[in-house]
C-alpha cells in the first residue's frame, strides 16, 4: 500500500509544470502525500529497500526523490545515482548537487511530518 502510494504520487509531480501557483499548489499537495509515505516505508527494512530499488525507476523524479531518501540507509548506491546526475548538466543535476551537498554537511532532513491536507 504504501510502496504504490510513494510512487503514484511523485509520478503526478513528475507530470505537473511548475509554472503557477496553482500548479505548484496541485504538486505541494502529491508531495505532501508522498512524504507520508516515505515515513511509513522507512519504518522498515523491506520499506526502505523498496524506496532504494526506486532508484532506477524510470520516471526521473521517482529516482531522484527515491535517491535522496535513501542517502540515509543506503548511501553508497544512492551518491553514486546523484552524483551521477550531478555531473551530467541535465535535467535534475542542480537539485541532485544540492541533495549531495546539504547530506554532507548534515543540513538534509527527510523526516519532516507533511502538513494536513
């Protein structure tokens, strides 16, 4: 249940141009979503090691989100995706730097509660 939520919801934030308030609300909203799931999962072993296997999902913001979660459990797998895209001045690689960047110096949070919707 979870596992399907966590990814049906950062599919829909894949798919929604941030390009207006309204828009940036829709995807605040999958997000918030998204992150509940992201608790209930790293409760867990089999959790957390579904949330790693996302890192190679096809959907770009699935495996970015998916790599960021897991720089906390599974970090050597997880810096080499995001470093990876980093490097490649694509789409993402601003956002996989300053992932990698807050990690190390300790400032990444991921066990934020998400507003109520």
């Amino acid at each position: 249940m979870w596992t399907n939520a966590y990814v049906v919801e950062l599919e829909a934030t894949d798919s929604i141009p941030l390009a207006s308030d309204t828009r940036a609300r829709r995807w605040n909203k999958h997000v918030h979503r998204m992150q509940r799931a992201q608790l209930e999962l790293r409760k867990s072993p089999a959790g957390r090691a579904a949330i790693t296997a996302m890192i190679a999902h096809p959907v770009p913001t699935v495996a970015q989100w998916s790599a960021a979660h897991s720089l906390f459990w599974a970090e050597s797998e997880a810096r080499t995706y995001l470093t990876a895209l980093a490097s490649s001045g694509g789409v993402g690689a601003l956002e996989a730097k300053m992932v990698l960047r807050e990690f190390d110096v300790g400032r990444l949070q991921m066990d934020s509660e998400p507003k109520h919707l």
